[in-house]
C-alpha cells in the first residue's frame, strides 16, 4: 500500500464516473430541457479517434457542442462514440474519458475541470475562448466562481 491517498487520482475518477453516469442517461433518454454540453478534450491521446482533418484543425485540444444535432451517442466503460455535425458534414469521434479536460453545463452552471500539474489560468482562457467560438448562437460557456462560505458562521459557541 503507498504511504498516501491519492486524492488527485480518486477525484478525477469519480469525476469521470459523473460524466459517464450523465451521458448513459443522455444515451437512453435524450437531452432534458435545455441542457447541453461544452466538452473539452485532448485531440492528441492515443485512444481519441476523430477525423484527421479535425485532428489537423485542432492540434492540442478541442471543444465540442453536444445539443441540437448529435447521433450515435455509445457509451463504454473508457470513453464514449458519438457522430457530431462539423459545417454539415457528420464526423464520428471517440472521446476517452481519460483525455477530457473539461465538462460544461451552461444550462445549470455546472462544470467539471481536470487539472493536471502543468495547467495553468492562460490555458484555461484559451479553452474558453475556444468554446465561445465552437458555441452556436454566440453562446459560450459560464464560468462560475461560486461563493465561498465561512463555516465560522456554522460552528456553534
């Protein structure tokens, strides 16, 4: 047994699980309401699969939009399958989970973002920005802070 917890590692897998647990749900009863999904990933992992013109066109990473038009939603165990539309042309990409970077749910404020030990905030611009442009009708995703809370205000005297 290693002398530490992970916590890193255990994190990002439960993370992962989310996500696979979200798009099963996706996968059997279609997108609720107005939810949609900004998803984020590393163009350059080995189990990716997705056109070389789109590999070429995004070189390091790559926001896709999962909304009005996706088609062939499978869902595994390492990552899922999916046929989006890319300028009226229907592409199949496999995304692992392993090479998602981020996961957005601007419909509810709610996103999921995986750090690795050389992210830094550029980066983290940069995708955003990549978001906004992939994102139909000028809709990029929320960043959202949050509040932080004093648990001071919770402790009893």
């Amino acid at each position: 047994m290693s002398s530490e917890i992970d916590y890193g590692n255990l994190m990002h897998s439960a993370m992962r699980g989310l996500i696979r647990t979200v798009l099963l749900e996706v996968a059997d009863h279609g997108l609720p309401g107005s939810h949609h999904f900004f998803i984020t990933f590393d163009t350059n992992h080995p189990d990716a699969k997705l056109a070389d013109w789109l590999r070429d066109r995004y070189p390091g990473d790559m926001t896709v939009v999962m909304q009005h038009w996706y088609d062939n939603l499978e869902v595994g165990e390492d990552g899922f399958g999916i046929t989006l539309n890319f300028g009226d042309a229907p592409e199949p990409l496999y995304i692992p989970y392993d090479a998602i970077q981020t996961f957005v749910d601007p419909s509810v404020e709610f996103g999921l973002r995986f750090e690795s030990a050389d992210d830094s905030d550029d980066e983290e611009d940069a995708n955003q920005t990549k978001a906004a442009d992939e994102a139909p009708n000028d809709e990029a995703p929320k960043s959202s802070e949050g509040d932080v809370v004093s648990l001071d205000s919770f402790r009893k005297p």
